[in-house]
C-alpha cells in the first residue's frame, strides 16, 4: 500500500473559529476539501510525527469517509498510531479524555455539534491538542494561512480497515486500535459520581428521561443510565446514533426538545428530563414542571459540587463565559473561590483547567464541565444533577427554589435573529458600538445605564488579549444586555440578544421569565434597534 503525494490547489475558505471548520457536506466533498485541511494540521503541527492522534465523529453523515480519509492521511504523514471509536463514535468529551488517557498529541472530532446533519446537512472538523483541549487561535490561524497556499497531500493508499471491529490493525508502519467509544469515558464518569447513591436512588423510585437525539450519546447513555445505573429501559429515547440524527435538529433547547417540556409539565413526567446534541457536548436539564436554564444549572452544581465525590475536596474556582447569566458570580462571592469571566470559546476555561485555577464553569449555550476533560460534557451534567438528587432527596424545582432564596434569582433568555445578512448583523452591532459612549447615566423603565462597552479578556494565565468579544448595556447588578454575533451557522450571520434581570425578592419565584424580561426586551429594542436595522419583527428561536 504506498505512500503517495498528490498535487492540490487551495481553497481560501477554510479558516475554523472557536467551534472548528464548519461547512456543508456538499463543501467538504469537493475535491481535496477535507485532505487540504487535514494536511496543512499535519503540516503545522508536526509534533504529531511519532504520537499517538485520536480520532472520532458524531456519527452524522460523511463520518466515515472522514475518518479513513484522516487514518490514510495520518499514516503516510509519521503518526505513530491511531486511536478510533469503534465505529467511528467517539463524543467530544469523551474525544477529549481520550486524549488525556493516552496522552496523545491531539485528535480529530469530525462534528458540526448541534448542527443538523444528512446529505444536505452540515459537517465538521475540529482539531483537538495535546491535553485535549481545542486549539488555540494562534495555531488555528497559522493552519489557516498554510491552506491557502497548499499545493500537494500525502496519503497512503488502498487501506482495508475496518472501523466495527474492536482490535489492532495496521496501515503502513502506523498502528490502529479500534476501540469501544463508551468504556473509558464511563470509568471516568464512575471515579466522579456516586453510583451506588443514584442506584438506590432509581431503585427507591427516581425516575429519570434523556433524549439522545439520535446522535452520538445514545450509545453512552444506553451503557451508563441503563446497564450500569438501572434506570428503566425506556428512560434513553432516540440512542440509536442515525447519519441525520433521525431528521430532527439536534440542539437540546426549548425549541428542539419541545417535547421533553410537554413530558415534565404532563402527569407523566419523570424527575429528571435532559437531552444532549449531536456531539455530545451540550445539556439541558428539566424537572418536574420546571426548566432549569443554562446559567441556574452552573450556578446550582457550584453549589451543591462538593456533595459529590470526584469533588468533596473543594472547588478551586469557578468560571462562565460573559453572555451567561451571572447567577454563579453569587455562588463564587458565597463560597469565596476565585471567578472568571471570560469570551464565549471552550479554550479559554482550558487555560484555567490547566493552570489549576478552575473546577466548574459553562455557558449559556447549554455548556457544563468541569476539570475533568477540556470539553464541556453533556452527560456529565446530566449524571452530576441526578447524583445531587440522590445525595439531597429533593427535587429538582426544590434544588431551584432553595437556590433563589439563597442567592436571588437571575431571569434570563436570548433572542437569536438567524440568517441575516453579514452586512446587516455588522450594522446593527456597529450602530451598538457607536451608541455605547452615550448611554451610561440613561434611564430606560426602572433601570439606569451605569456601563456600556464592548468586551474583552485579558488571559490570566498566557497573557494573550481577546477583544471583541461582544458588546454589553449593564444596569450595574439589576439587569444586563449583551449582543454577539453567533459563530457557530454555516449559513448567513446569527445575532444573539441576551437578557438578564436580577432579583433578590422571594415573591420574584413566581414569574415566569417571559414576564420578568418582557421590560428589560422593551429596553432593549429602544437601545439596540434590532428591529429597525433588520426588518425583523421577532427573533427565530427564543430560549
């Protein structure tokens, strides 16, 4: 089976963001897509010659051809040996500990996350470190610029693998181990949580339902909730991963798993509700009658975490991404652990991961971790927030309710305008720009402007800088909106407005959050004009 190296032209396309290269399939089927950004990584980052390189995929459509694409590509370019779920399933937190375990020089998620998938669907590439977080924007950049001036591939040719087969194989002087996607993961996931506290607690009558979505957590789910924590068998819907994740859209939102939130309202409703995406990295968390948004679930594992026994020695910080709601700075001031606040991007919690500054953060884009990998993990927070129920006997609209008396309740939603024009999202953030020296000392309803600015991080552990990284109306602790531009679509520009109302009254409990927001939205349609600047009447997803 030779090594051959094979002439190319570049495409000038192919520059990832914070969530990896995203396209269309149709566009990583083009001629030499794929192999042109796969050789400029190897060409880039050549501490891969002579590592071992992890590599797995969501399941959705093309994965496979990727994935014999990469172990060709990897074998004829000096990696030492390859590491693939069998099948080529591997989530991506569970990518990430992978690399970690086998302390390989990095690994290849194929994933578009909770993008749809299908032939007219959208696929993905991301390109994972030694350490197993994603890589960093001055590498990133770097691959980008070789690949726009790429002339040639290397590749090893008439490879016969087989992806279903757990074992060893070879491919030229490269080992490949297959390897069962779910087994180290759920170890991992055992030295953290108590399960025989939530087997007695299943057994006693806790009711759990999680939505795979037919995507890549269905096999872990199945393997973990049901065979090893006895959950009914019925309590993993959609586990079998399907190349267009059934036709359905595999975002666990209010949108996309309506019908979880008509399960916990009905008389029928489990204790527990929870969905992850298409790769495995996102949560969403519901009880009985009750949503548990993505920054109250941050807040409320902070402070329960320590109950757990991966984390009984105590939490060394916490941190969220500057769009999340700020209900977790009050655990931190409780607590009195370290805190940041840092740009949305997984990267920049694994600074902190690494420098040993963090145990717990997340977003609001239904992102929770912890240190143990350097991805966010949607079945970790699935099974951290079962192990809190079993440890407290208590609900989880009494864990809610609790919280709020505590610390206060942080009302929050946001408003995604999908796509718009990259000319007409540029607009109306430049005309927020624009507007923010003027608006502090401005009143609009109860709440009076004491900051306006765009912000930016200063990395506390590398010294890099990141600016504009969104910009942010605050009305001091009361109330906050923010406005970004979304990364993550393959098509058109995504605008997110966030809205955030604090209050520390016990009779606030009983609002609903379209309610309590409904000013702060009125304040914010005079102050960013979203409807004016884009014609728009309403958002298209509002969560």
């Amino acid at each position: 089976m030779p090594i051959r190296e094979l002439q190319t032209k570049p495409y000038n396309d192919q520059k990832s963001g914070t969530a990896g290269l995203r396209k269309k399939v149709a566009v990583f089927q083009q001629p030499h897509y794929l192999e042109n950004f796969l050789q400029s990584i190897f060409d880039v980052e050549t501490s891969l010659r002579g590592k071992t390189l992890i590599i797995g995929g969501d399941g959705r459509y093309y994965n496979r051809e990727a994935i014999f694409t990469a172990i060709a590509m990897a074998a004829a370019n000096g990696v030492a040996k390859v590491v693939v779920g069998q099948g080529g399933l591997l989530s991506t937190p569970a990518a990430s500990h992978l690399i970690r375990l086998r302390k390989a020089g990095g690994g290849f998620l194929f994933t578009a996350s909770h993008n749809p998938a299908g032939p007219d669907g959208d696929f993905g590439i991301k390109f994972n470190v030694a350490g197993g977080g994603q890589a960093p924007e001055g590498l990133t950049t770097r691959i980008y610029e070789h690949s726009k001036t790429i002339q040639r591939y290397r590749v090893a040719e008439g490879a016969n693998l087989d992806l279903d087969r757990r074992g060893l194989q070879k491919l030229e002087e490269m080992e490949i181990e297959v390897v069962d996607c779910v087994e180290d993961y759920s170890a991992l996931m055992q030295s953290l949580f108590d399960f025989d506290r939530i087997r007695e607690w299943i057994k006693k009558g806790g009711t759990l339902r999680f939505d795979a979505m037919h995507a890549v957590t269905g096999p872990y789910a199945q393997r973990i909730l049901v065979e090893q924590l006895g959950a009914a068998t019925n309590a993993v819907m959609n586990a079998t991963p399907l190349e267009d994740f059934g036709g359905g859209h595999p975002d666990p939102n209010l949108i996309y798993a309506k019908h979880l939130v008509d399960l916990v309202h009905s008389p029928a409703s489990p204790d527990l509700a929870a969905a992850s995406d298409g790769d495995g990295d996102r949560n969403m968390i519901l009880g009985r009658g009750i949503f548990i948004s993505p920054g109250d679930s941050l807040a409320m594992l902070a402070a329960h975490l320590d109950k757990l026994p991966g984390y009984r020695g105590g939490l060394k910080g916490l941190a969220r991404s500057m769009p999340t709601c700020r209900a977790v700075d009050q655990v931190a001031k409780a607590l009195k652990v370290e805190f940041h606040e840092t740009p949305t991007g997984w990267k920049f919690f694994a600074n902190l991961f690494d420098a040993g500054r963090l145990t717990l953060c997340g977003e609001e884009s239904f992102g929770t971790s912890s240190s143990h990998a350097r991805e966010k993990d949607g079945l970790w927070a699935v099974l951290a927030w079962i192990n809190v129920l079993a440890v407290t006997g208590l609900s989880v609209r009494e864990i809610a309710e609790q919280h709020w008396r505590r610390f206060g309740r942080h009302y929050f939603a946001r408003h995604d305008y999908e796509n718009l024009s990259t000319a007409t999202a540029a607009s109306v953030t430049q005309a927020l720009a624009d507007a923010n020296a003027h608006l502090p000392g401005k009143t609009y309803g109860d709440w009076t402007v004491t900051q306006a600015d765009e912000f930016s991080y200063h990395d506390p552990v590398d010294g890099s800088i990141a600016v504009h990284q969104g910009l942010r109306v605050v009305f001091g602790d009361a109330a906050r909106i923010v406005l970004r531009l979304s990364g993550t679509g393959t098509e058109g520009a995504t605008l997110r407005l966030y809205l955030e109302r604090y209050e520390k009254l016990e009779t606030a409990l009983g609002w609903e959050t379209d309610s309590a927001v409904a000013p702060l939205a009125n304040a914010a349609e005079q102050i960013v004009r979203i409807g004016e600047l884009t014609g728009r009447k309403a958002p298209n997803v509002i969560t």
